[in-house]
C-alpha cells in the first residue's frame, strides 16, 4: 500500500484527499487490465480509447480542461490524479495526461466557440485530444520550428513535418505550431486546432518506444485549417505553448512520483518475504541504507512537486521557476528510486513484465519529453541569476 500520508500536508485541501482516494480505488478496480499497455498499435490504441472513455465517464477528466469562463486549471488536482494513475500503471496516466495536454491552449487562449467545440467531447471521454509541437530539428528548441502556416483568404495552409507526437494517428485533434512570420525565431509562431481528418494531414509512421504508448509522426501538406482555428492572435504561439507547459510541466514530475511510489512499494514486499542466507533481506544494512534513500529522495520529489502545484492553484502566478525544479528533480530521483527497486529484486527484477521492469522502461522517457533535465537546469539557472 504507497504511503499517503503526504495527502496531510498544508498543500492540500479536502477535496484533493477525496480525489486521490476516489481515483486510487477507480484505477485499482476499473484499469487494472488495461493500464500496462498492449501487445500491438491496434491493441494499444483500443485500451488508450477505453481508459479515456473509463476516465471521462466518471468525470475524472473534467480536471483536464478548462469549461467554465473565468475558470482556471486545479493544477494539484492534476498531479494528484497524475500520481495515482503512474502508480497503477503507465499506459492510464499517459491518457490522462494527454487530454489535459492536448486541449490545454485551448482551455488557456481558446474562444468561446472553440472551448464548446472541442473541451466537452475531450472531458467526456469522447475525443482523444493531441499536442504537437515537436519537429525532427525541434524539440527543446522551440524557436526552430519550421513547419509553415501561410493566409490564403479565410484558410492557412501548413506544411511541414511533425514527430514524437503523442497520441498521433489517434487523436480526434491536434493543437499544431506553425510558423506564421510575425517575427524571428520564437515570436513568429502562431497556434491551431486541427481536426484529425482535415484534407492535407497525414499520419506517417508509428515510433516505437521501449514503454509503448501511441507516438507517431505528422505530415502537412497544404493542409487546410480555417482562420477560425487558429488560437489566440498571430504570433501568439509560442506564448501559448510556455503557458501550457507551466501548467503541466509540474505534473511530469507527479508522474514520475508515482512510478517511484509503486518502485518503493515493490521494493519493501520483496525484501520483507525474500530470504537470504538465512534471514529476511530488509534485515540487511545494505538493504536499509537503500530503503532509506528511496524513501527519502520520494519525500523530497513530492515537497518539490506540490509546492510547484500549490503556487500555481494559491499564488496565481508564473511557476517557470518552481515546475523546471518539480520536473527535474522528481524524474531523475525516479529514475534511482526504481534502479534501486530492480537491484533489490535481483534477477526477477529484470523479468520482462516485472512490476519493476516496467517501471524502469516507463520512467526514461519522463526525464526527456516536456524538456529535458539539461534544459530544466537552464530554465532553473535563468531564473536564479534573475532574482525570480
């Protein structure tokens, strides 16, 4: 059973203590077939549609999006919910995730018209949402985007080549950044809904990953989307993008919080029933030293993503600097707290299908996607050398 005795500290009200207890028993009782994912892309896309489908039926998405005007995103509610869900398995808390992600500019910078669109069917579980920002020669550099997005009366056609895209080929839509030229670089992007069958789009291959989850790349040739997609104004993209990543930046660490939660609880089973030259292995030095620094690094990981969370929910402010730490810090102490599960395990810890073989392949890739742990330093170091 993972400790939840964090759900006590100041950060948290009541209704995220219910949450986590209502979303513990619903991901132990209605995902646990489902949530370690699937032997082939057609198997793989089948269980992600009926996670969400699970999940919005309960409402457990309508955290995911912003409905109601002058509303705002719970963001602790977010990786609360992140956490529970990692810690049953991967595959549910990468659904999640990915409708809050994929519809989040336009809870953030959508019209009235676009929110009654797209946001309802998405919170219903109805509609697989997508976000795609990622280029073959622009990932953590943003401003190197050169998929195009040119006026032609009341359209834009884009052009252009999009890769790691979550949830591509299975998406209902996707939030696309274009260059529109307002300027060099990072101030001459703009952003867009595109539905999946719009004429132009063309999902290429799947990529697959050593945890799999639907990725694959995008191809636009003079795709067509309507002036009305487009969110926000010209050249608003790529603010549009920062303010979504400093909404859900802090919920990758929540994610990897709960990988490590269920690392620590694999862990303590093993090393209490396994006996080694005669006695349990928790009664071993050794093995304690390691509990203590599993437990410890958790500790800390939470204190650094709930505060992160709190910030944004209470203060109401920019957390740039806040998030890059949660993240950061919360993915790479994953990374140790579940190599330290799997060493406890032994051999049966690399078994392919172990709990703790699963958790090593799901936790890598966490220290990558939303900025890499080299670019969360920079962001953190900028910050710093700011005064923010």
């Amino acid at each position: 059973m993972a400790d939840t005795t964090f759900l006590e500290w100041p950060f948290f009200e009541a209704r995220h203590r219910a949450l986590a207890e209502q979303l513990d028993e619903f991901a132990r009782t209605r995902l646990a077939e489902l949530a370690h994912g699937a032997s082939d892309d057609a198997a793989l896309d089948r269980a992600c549609r009926e996670i969400v489908h699970r999940l919005g039926a309960e409402g457990f998405l309508n955290q995911c999006c912003i409905a109601e005007p002058g509303g705002k995103f719970d963001v602790r509610s977010l990786a609360l919910s992140r956490e529970t869900l990692a810690r049953h398995g991967g595959l549910a808390d990468f659904c999640f995730a990915m409708q809050g992600l994929g519809t989040g500019p336009i809870s953030l910078f959508g019209n009235e018209a676009q929110k009654r669109k797209y946001l309802p069917p998405v919170m219903r579980g109805k509609s697989i949402a997508a976000f795609a920002l990622s280029e073959p020669q622009a990932g953590s550099d943003v401003s190197a985007i050169a998929t195009e997005a040119t006026r032609s009366g009341n359209e834009y056609l884009l052009s252009g080549t999009k890769t790691w895209i979550s949830n591509g080929g299975l998406a209902d839509h996707y939030v696309v950044f274009a260059r529109t030229g307002e300027g060099p670089g990072s101030k001459g992007l703009s952003a867009f809904i595109v539905d999946a069958d719009a004429r132009g789009l063309k999902v290429g291959e799947r990529i697959a990953l050593i945890a799999p989850h639907p990725l694959a790349t995008l191809t636009f040739k003079e795709c067509r989307v309507p002036v009305s997609a487009r969110l926000g104004v010209p050249g608003e993209g790529f603010k549009i993008a920062m303010a979504t990543l400093d909404v859900f930046r802090t919920t990758v660490g929540a994610a990897a919080l709960g990988f490590a939660r269920r690392a620590l609880d694999e862990a303590l089973a093993r090393c209490r029933e396994r006996a080694v030259f005669g006695k349990p292995l928790a009664e071993y030095q050794l093995t304690q030293a390691k509990i203590a620094e599993m437990a410890l690094a958790i500790d800390a990981a939470a204190l650094l993503v709930y505060r992160s969370a709190w910030a944004k929910d209470v203060l109401g402010k920019r957390v740039t600097r806040e998030a890059a730490m949660a993240k950061l810090y919360a993915t790479e102490a994953a990374q140790q707290v579940i190599d330290r599960a799997v060493q406890l395990h032994g051999g049966t810890g690399v078994v392919h299908g172990a709990p703790v073989e699963r958790l090593y392949r799901e936790i890598r890739a966490l220290r990558i996607y939303e900025g890499t742990s080299e670019i969360q330093k920079l962001v953190i170091a900028s910050a710093v050398l700011k005064g923010e």
